[in-house]
C-alpha cells in the first residue's frame, strides 16, 4: 500500500458486520420486533447523544470511565448513550404527558461502553428493549414472560428456560431471616452465586453484608431449593410465612405463573429459579433471564424485570413498569457456537446467471418479472464466463440459479440449479415464477 | 419540578421520535431492504465511530466543523461518521479482498452532522444507502435505476420520477463548446439551476468558470431541452456529435433506458433531465434523482450515481460502482405533508379490554390463542372502565377492539368492535382469529 494511502482500519473494540454476520442479526432483531408488534409493544427513537446530565444521573465513577464523553462544537457537554433504558427514562419523563400510560415501547439501537475488550465484548453493541410503564398490575409480567417466551420460539430455539423470580419473595425471605436491612449487599452476593460458587458468596455474604454464617447458609438454601414451579411455591410457602411482602411476591409468581401456564406454554419453559436476584439492578417485583440449554456458560440472552419508578431522576410523575432487554450480540454469538447460522451472504434466494451478452435487456426483464412475482432475484451484472458466476452465486449462498443462454431464450426455456441440492432442471421460463416460489416454500 | 429533579431534554438539532412518527420510519426502512434484497443488497454494519483521519480524508474544512470528533478515553482521535459512504469505502478497503467482487451491499443507519438547524433538518438523521461495486457493467445501472423505482412504488407512491442523467454526456456537450476543462465549475453552477434561477448560474457560469456568455447560454440550452426520452435522446446526438465521451453517454443512457423499458416500467417514471449535473459529488457517469410530483419543493428523495472508483483514500485497488442513497427522514417530512402517515401508534391492530378482573388469565390465554394465528393483540393491563380502554384503544389507533365481559365469557363469545368504521358485532371466541384475521384484510 502507497504512503499516501489512509490504512483502512476499525477503533478497537468496534467491528464491521459483513452479510454473514448482519443477515442473522437483523433475523433476530426482525423476529424481536415482530413479537414485540404482536403484544402491542410500538417502536420509539431516542438519540444517540445526550446530554451527560442525563446519562450520569446518579451513576458511578463505573459508568463515567466507560463514558464516550466529549464537548461538542457547541460548548456542551455530551455523551453517547451507554444504555436504552436511561433515554427511555429521559423520554417518558419528556412524553409522557402527551402519550398517556399505559405506554408499551420497544426499541432497537447502538449503545456505546468503552469497557475493557473481551472475547465477544464489543465497545458498540445492539440492544432491544421493551417495556410496559405506568401500570403496576401483574398481567403486565405475565405478558412480558410470554414475550421472551415467544421470541426464543420465534428465533428457532426449542432448549431454552425463562427463569423468574420476585425480590419480594427474596425480601420477604430475608425478612423472616433478620436481614431485611442487609438486603441490598445479601442480594449482590447472591446474583454471583453462578459465577464464583456458595464458598465465595458465603465470604462475601459475612464480610460485607454482616450475615452469621447460619444466615448465609439459609440463604443459600433458599437458592439451592429446586423441583418443578409447584414444588418451589410449596416450599416458599413457610420460608416467607409471616412477612407480608413476601406473601404477596409469592401471589405474584403463582398470578404469572397461572397466566404462563394458560397461554399454553409448557412448564420447562418458564420456570421458578430462586437464585436469580438481579442483585445490582433497581428491580422491585418480577426478575427474568433467559437461558439456552445448550450454552448455559453465555449467560443470560434476555434480563429483565419489575421496578417502581422508571423516570424518577426526571419527573416527580412515578412511573412503574417492567420490562427486559435482548441482548441481540450475546444471542447472535450463541447462535454462531450452536451452529444455527447459514453463514448465507446472499439476500436473494436465486441468482440469474448473465449469459448472452447481446440480451441484456432480457436479463432485466426477467429478473424484474421474477421479483414482481415476489421472487428476490440476483442479476450478474456482466456476461462473464458461467463457471466464474457460479462459483460466485455457491460462495454467496444463493439457493437456486437460473441459467439462459442463446438457445434457451430461443426455447423459451431455462435450467434452473439446486445450489444446495445440486440437481438442476429444464423449466420454462412462463412457468418459473411459480416453480421457484414451489421450491423456496 | 423540584430542584433536585435533572430537566428532561434532548441536544439542539436531535429529537425522539414517538411511535406516530416512528412507525412510519420502520414502515419506509422496511420498504427500502425489502427491495433492496430483492435485487440481491446484502446488508453490513459499520461502526457509529471511526478514526478521524478515515472520515475527514481529502475532506474539507465543511466537513471538519461539521464534524463530532473527540479524544476517547484511549487518546485516539475519533469522531462520528457523518454519512455511510466513506464508512463504507473504508470497509470495502478493508474486506473486499475476502468478499470478492461484485459486491452488493445495502447499509441503513444513523449519521451526525453538526449542521446549523433548520426546519426539517437534524443533526442525526438516518440513511439508507445501496452500492454495486466492482463493476463496470451498465446493467448495474439500469438495475439500480429500477432498485430506485421499485422503491417508491413500494412506499405507496404514483407520481414520482426518476430522473437521470450521464456525467460523460454532460462533458461530451462541454467539450464541444471548448468547456471541458471548465467542466468542474460549470456543472457546480448548473446543479443550482432549480435553486437559483437562470440569470443567477449564467452569472456564475461566466465569473467563476471562466464561460463566454454565449458558452454559458449553450450550456443553460442543453438543460432546458424537454419533450420524452427518445425526443431528448434525439436532441443529444449532434451536440455531443464529436466527443467520445458524449458519445459513450449517450449511449450509456440508452441502455439505461431500454433496460427499464423491457423491465415494464413506464416512461414518465424514469426520465432523462439534462439539468441534473450532481456537480458536487464525484460521479463519473449515471446520475439519478428522485422528485415526487406533489411536492417537488422538498428536493430529491433519493439520489445517487455511478462513481469510478470508491476507496482511493485507503487501497490502490479500483473499486467501480454505482449506487444510491434514500433520504429516509426527507421522505417521512413529505409523507407526513402529503397526507400519507396514518397517525396509528398502535403496533397491534387489535386491542382485548381487560373487563373481568377474575378472568385475568382467560384474557392471557385469549390472547395469546390470537397470537398463535397470527394477529397481534394488545391486552389492557388492568381491569379499569371500558369507557377509559375504548378510548386508550381510539386515541393509539387500533383497528379492532375486542370487549369479553362474564356474561360473553360464559357464552363463549365477545363483541368485536370495528374502531374505525365503528360497528360492532357480536363474534363466537371460536371464530374470532378468523374473523379478525378476514376485518384485517
């Protein structure tokens, strides 16, 4: 390369998408928002940039050094946004006038973390959010576990569980265990019980939570407790015997749970895990995650849960609500490892080999009549040898390619090839509309 | 609001987007990849920040104050792409090798310009590019020609026009009137033609570019030629009589022409319009804008053209191509003034009021039966007034609503309301997907 050329080159930590990897990622986001569409979720934009008082909020010294923070033309301080939730705070506080509640939104969008880069951390990353603010009745949880539920279906996943829990109920426990006042510190414990063992949660419990050994080994039975939903509830039953707050978590899981199980769903699916805390979040009722069978290790491909008030930063209008959030990278990752990917660069089904190169206008013509019939057709733009072109069409994925040279156009006829099965027909080019769309389903 | 609430705002020039407007958006973008994957686009994504020296490139000094660079956490010197093509000519730099040629790829996305704010214009707004590169092949133009064209009519549009134009017939036509190597700074003054009025380009025409004012005379002739294409086509040949390059414009065009022809487009579609020159930008042959006829005003909705090589900056290698960019956010302004948005915020077009409370589950199962036959539902969280439900439903936009009190539960049927053409009829729960999936349409 010249000296005067610029290196072509990404920041760290950031990644171009090439067709292989954007056609799946835009297959689950397309999924998301069709499922999200079908519960009456309704898509809203925010910007990419905010104001720093905005996204600092109350945040941490954690959140301003992953900050992309800059001082714009302006003179103002500004920052890209580093979740979907915040903005959406900002907005309701903003809209919420106007809009009236219930709101049920979703939206998809670039967040931005200059966090330390992993492997399959990216510093830009997709998210895709939906919530129900301004309502605090229970079938607002039970239809967003039905979302998760139905969009794991939708992306093609059959091993795969929805875990709930309530903080209530983990409160309410804790209330019973004398440590109502160390719940913040027990339930941060808690949530790393996946990730560092009960030794370490144990440790962690006595040092910083000030637990007795005896409570944190309660606590962790608590986690430890398993069985189907029925078992689990039968066996909280006592544990949150006595304190009201507990009582009524309990309620609340038996309310979705019941309203799960009506919707059809089968009891593996959406399951009871009372080890789920979701200990650094602002949840107050309903926690989820989401997990697949067949990749545990990943972690949660979808979290979320129930708080009290969404936008209190902003507004003095207490908006509570519950949600989740998709994480489309993480998911897309999984998807790759588990092999559920057609590593398919091509975006029309069939390409149409250019072949006779005094009948261009031919080409068009039948490429255009093809898509009028709603089959997505490839043109080669230039007569080059057929060899070359297939070899092009194999390489980018393409299901069916039709070939037409001199006599077929005379015949009025083609060879249409399999690609995947690698057989190939004489059809006539009256009849290819309606044979291609056969052969794609 | 208290002093201790953070005022919620957006940045001067950015805004949110509320699913009135939102939903149209998606309802364009989705316009727009459906038929770019029809003609085979592949998607890509590209990331939000680049290096600076990758976007400012040979730009000038517009583009630097326009620009939203900074300093990252790590020291380098970044900024915010402030349009998808020199994100994607780095990209290309970068991947071509692997991807092989031609490539087609399509990019939607947000990009940043710190522009002075005007009505309509924001300082990020979203673009929604296709490319074909690595060829030279006229049949790429004539395909996008019709990329563009499919689109409109896909958007809902009847009267609109392509317009197209061809770089060399334009420098054929200067070369014949000794203009050639004005040619730069002649078709600069041409291309405000439709903003500035005749007298005023002449007057650039002859103090910037050097013309005689009869040169200048010829050259405002050449773009007021009319009539229909053949008539155009025919009036071209003897001023680019002896140049080449006319020539080969000439002939370019009439390909471009004849291709969409065979395709079945109608001519007034696709026109020729000697005023477009696109002076500006580096296009080497095609041109092509896009008007609507009810509101010309608003400028091109979608313009583009053919280039002779892309990424110069970062790769000796010659990366030909043709393509096109659809103002997403110009086109959501003209659809809103022409009438054509249809206010729903309302992502499900059926609404399910929440009438008995014990029932809360039964309206879950209802929905969720709904669901599974393909009709998005909407179900009220809480059991309040059917007065307040209907008018949550009117004010978002459904089209359906759905009303099972106790005594339809026990009957096994509801009244199904058409909010729209407001009536009612009473429908057995048995048949109601069917029902609602044939109101539908």
């Amino acid at each position: 390369m010249g000296s005067d050329k610029i290196q072509p080159r990404t920041l760290k930590g950031f990644r171009d998408l090439t067709p292989e990897m954007m056609i799946p990622r835009e297959g689950i986001v397309a999924a998301a928002k069709g499922v999200y569409e079908s519960f009456g979720f309704s898509p809203i934009d925010t910007p990419a940039l905010e104001y720093t008082e905005i996204l600092l909020g109350k945040g941490g010294a954690e959140t301003d050094k992953q900050l992309y923070r800059f001082t714009d033309n302006g003179g103002r301080d500004v920052a890209l946004r580093f979740d979907l939730t915040i903005p959406f705070a900002r907005f309701a506080a903003q809209h919420i006038g106007s809009l009236g509640t219930p709101f049920k939104r979703y939206h998809v969008g670039p967040v931005w973390r200059g966090e330390n880069t992993q492997r399959g951390r990216y510093r830009e990353f997709v998210q895709c959010d939906f919530d129900t603010i301004g309502t605090t009745s229970i079938v607002a949880d039970t239809e967003s576990t039905l979302v998760i539920h139905d969009l794991f279906v939708a992306l093609g996943f059959e091993r795969f569980s929805v875990r709930l829990n309530n903080r209530k109920v983990l409160s309410g426990v804790l209330e019973c265990l004398d440590l109502a006042d160390q719940a913040e510190n027990v339930l941060r414990a808690l949530d790393k019980l996946a990730k560092i063992g009960p030794e370490k949660v144990t440790a962690e419990m006595v040092s910083t939570a000030g637990c007795s050994e005896a409570q944190a080994a309660e606590v962790l039975a608590l986690a430890a407790i398993t069985g189907d939903n029925a078992a689990i509830l039968t066996a909280l039953e006592p544990l949150v015997g006595h304190s009201k707050q507990g009582q009524q978590g309990l309620a609340e899981l038996t309310a979705v749970l019941e309203g799960v199980q009506a919707a059809g769903v089968a009891e593996g699916r959406v399951r009871l895990d009372l080890s789920i805390a979701r200990g650094l979040d602002y949840y107050t009722g309903t926690v989820f995650e989401t997990f697949l069978d067949d990749l545990e290790g990943i972690g949660s491909c979808c979290s979320g849960g129930r708080y009290d008030d969404l936008a209190s930063l902003y507004t003095k209008q207490a908006l509570p609500g519950v949600g989740a959030s998709l994480g489309v990278d993480r998911l897309l990752a999984a998807m790759e490892e588990l092999g559920m990917l057609e590593g398919r660069a091509a975006s029309a089904p069939v390409f149409l080999a250019f072949f006779d190169a005094e009948r261009a206008s031919d080409y068009v013509a039948l490429a255009a009549r093809l898509r009028a019939a709603g089959v997505g057709v490839e043109l080669y733009p230039e007569p080059r040898k057929l060899g070359a072109q297939l070899k092009y069409a194999d390489r980018r994925g393409h299901r069916l390619a039709i070939i037409v040279g001199p006599d077929e156009w005379k015949a009025g006829c083609c060879q249409l090839k399999d690609l995947d099965a690698k057989t190939s027909d004489e059809v006539a080019l009256d009849d290819l509309a309606s044979v291609c769309l056969q052969r794609l389903g």
